[in-house]
C-alpha cells in the first residue's frame, strides 16, 4: 500500500505540472504586438514628356570635315617651313617655300627669249606685209614667239607652286620633311591638314528607323549628341545632316551623319563616341522609376500600393526608357503609388510600410534582404 501510494502521488504533481503548463499557453500575453508592415520606399507614377530615342545608342566614329593631303606640285629643297606641328591654320597661310631660285633664274631666261621673239616676229612681220618673206616662214616666227609666251606663263605657273599655303582651315598634322630635305612632285607628302570645325560623327542605325529619320528631317532638325569616356562638362550637340543612299544588306543598317560646330574642340577625329539620336518627343505618357518595373514568369509587372497599404502586383506593358524613368503603356494610371525597392519580401496583398525616399542605401539594402 505505501508503495502504491508513492507512485499515485507522482502522478498527481505531473498533471499539476501538465495543467499549469497548458494555462499558460492558453493564456493571452501582454508583450505580443502586431506585425509591421513590409518596409518599401515608393514613387507615384507621373504623367510626362519624354524624347524618343535610339536604344541602344549606337557607336560612331568622328571624321573630319574635310582632309586634305599636301603635295609638292615642284620638285626641289624645302628653303623653309611657317608653321608648327599640330598648329591650327588659316586658309591661306603659307606652309612651306620651296626654293624659288631654279623657277626664277629659268623665268628669267625665257623672259629674254620671248622678248627677242617678239622681235623677230614684228620683223618678219613688216617683210611678209612687203611680201619678202614667205607665208611659211611668217607662221613658224609667230609660233616661236607664241611657244615662249606659253613658257613664260608656264614659269611663272611654277614660281607660285614654290610657295604651298593652306587651302582651308584646319589642324596639320606630323611633319614628314622638314627644311633642307629635296622633295619630288607629286610623290612626297608633305602633311595632312584636318578641318575640325565643323566636324562630322558618323555612325549607323538599324533600317526600322530610317522612316522616321527621313519624316523627322523633312520638318524639322534631329539633335544628336556624342559622348565619350571621361567627358568634360555636357555631351557635344550637332545635327543630323546626311543619310546614305542605300542599306547595308549585310546587317540591315543605314549610314547617317552628324555635323557638330566643334567650337571647344572637344571631338577629335578617329575618336570612337556614343551618340544619342532623338527622333521625336512622347507627350502625356505615363512613367515610374525603372527600379518600380520587375519581370517574372508571366512577363513584367508593378507592386502598386493600394489605400489600404496593401501590396497589388499589377501586370503592365512597359514602353521608353529615359534617364531612368520607364513609360508605362498600359496597366497603371498616373497618380497611383508604386514600389521602387523592397519588392524581393513583398507578395500579393501584404501590408507595406512606407519608408521615406531618402533612406540610406544600407537600410534599403537591409530591406531586400530575405
């Protein structure tokens, strides 16, 4: 009886125990709080214009204006050169002189031979009037002193070629002979002048465009601009001002070009640049953040933030992207509240809690932790 007595009490404390275990669980307590909603920071979708525009850019390649390659037109030894390397020029300006004294000295000497020419000729001329000369030798003596006349403007032609100037504004280029050196007409180049204002960008687009390029330049000028790595201050702008006159079949793309003024030198030729093309500008279109734009299985969608502060996942079609902001064709109306981060922890229906836009990048990084 003791010993069954014994156990019987055991018993009894562990359905205590059990009871008040069981009460405590059922019991409400007083340090439960409700859950917070999803932190998401947020943007109200904005009705805007916005230009219509070539994506991706395509690359272009900057040519000179003009390009000229300078050539002896007389063979002899540069006597001297009026310009630096690199130096800008004027039309006109003297560039090298090549040693006038051979031209002068033969100019002289059929200088002399004309003159005594025309003696002869006005000679022979007075003997033919009396008939005592013949009809032949009239003619030859006239044709000697028209030969000389010929050689005379001809040297004179050459005494001009010693002296080679700038045929247009323009940048020169390296030196390839300098003073002293012998050159030969026409093998030997001298230099290369650039003309860099204006300067061409030249570039292609695929042929979907080209009907729109062709409407757009019958009213009006196509602004293009150029970027390029390390660019200093804003891209250059110039105007689209020639199309090719035929497709290239081998990848379906046109050849056009830009003309830039070029005043701050800031294209150079051969540089490779991105260039931005507007064709036209969207007017009254609907446009978010791109981060508000995600994609999933079903195509792209928006969590929209309903007045309940309640997520929405809205199905859109998506249109233009510029500066960071997307048009939304269809799907969302301008006004409405959109999510533009912390969208990885939110699903249909669950409540948001908005953040402020100014929240640091490592809370927001926080936030679309899983």
């Amino acid at each position: 009886m003791k010993i069954f007595f014994c156990f019987f009490k055991v018993d009894c404390a562990a359905a205590a125990l059990a009871a008040a275990v069981l009460a405590a669980g059922c019991s409400p307590s007083k340090s439960t709080k409700p859950a917070a909603g999803v932190p998401v920071l947020v943007a109200q979708a904005v009705t805007t214009n916005l230009p219509v525009r070539i994506d991706p850019p395509p690359v272009g390649h900057v040519m000179p204006y003009s390009s000229v390659t300078i050539r002896p037109q007389i063979g002899g030894a540069i006597s001297k050169i009026s310009f630096k390397e690199g130096q800008e020029v004027k039309q006109g300006d003297l560039l090298f002189t090549i040693d006038p004294r051979p031209m002068q000295a033969a100019l002289a000497h059929d200088q002399s031979q004309l003159e005594n020419a025309g003696i002869q000729f006005d000679r022979e001329q007075k003997l033919f009037d009396q008939k005592l000369v013949s009809q032949d030798e009239f003619d030859t003596s006239r044709a000697t002193r028209d030969t000389l006349a010929a050689t005379v403007q001809s040297d004179e032609v050459n005494l001009g070629f010693c002296e080679i100037r700038a045929p247009f504004d323009g940048r020169t280029g390296s030196l390839q002979f300098h003073e002293g050196n012998v050159v030969k007409s026409p093998d030997d180049v001298l230099l290369t002048i650039n003309q860099i204002h204006p300067i061409y960008v030249v570039f292609a687009v695929a042929e979907q465009y080209l009907p729109e390029i062709r409407k757009q330049m019958a009213g009006k000028p196509m602004t293009v601009t150029a970027a390029f790595e390390n660019l200093d201050g804003p891209p250059p702008q110039g105007e689209l001002t020639f199309i090719d006159n035929s497709v290239d079949m081998t990848t379906g793309t046109i050849l056009v070009k830009a003309t830039f003024p070029n005043a701050d030198n800031a294209l150079w030729p051969g540089q490779f640049v991105q260039v931005t093309l507007t064709l036209s500008e969207l007017t009254n279109a609907v446009a978010v953040p791109s981060q508000a734009v995600q994609t999933g299985q079903s195509g792209q969608f928006i969590y929209v933030v309903k007045p309940d502060q309640t997520a929405e996942e809205r199905p859109v079609t998506t249109g233009i992207v510029y500066d960071g902001e997307t048009v939304i064709k269809s799907g969302l109306q301008a006004g409405e509240t959109v999510v533009t981060d912390g969208q990885l922890r939110l699903a249909p229906g669950v409540t948001v809690s908005v953040k402020s836009s100014i929240q640091s990048a490592a809370t927001a990084s926080t936030t679309n932790a899983p």
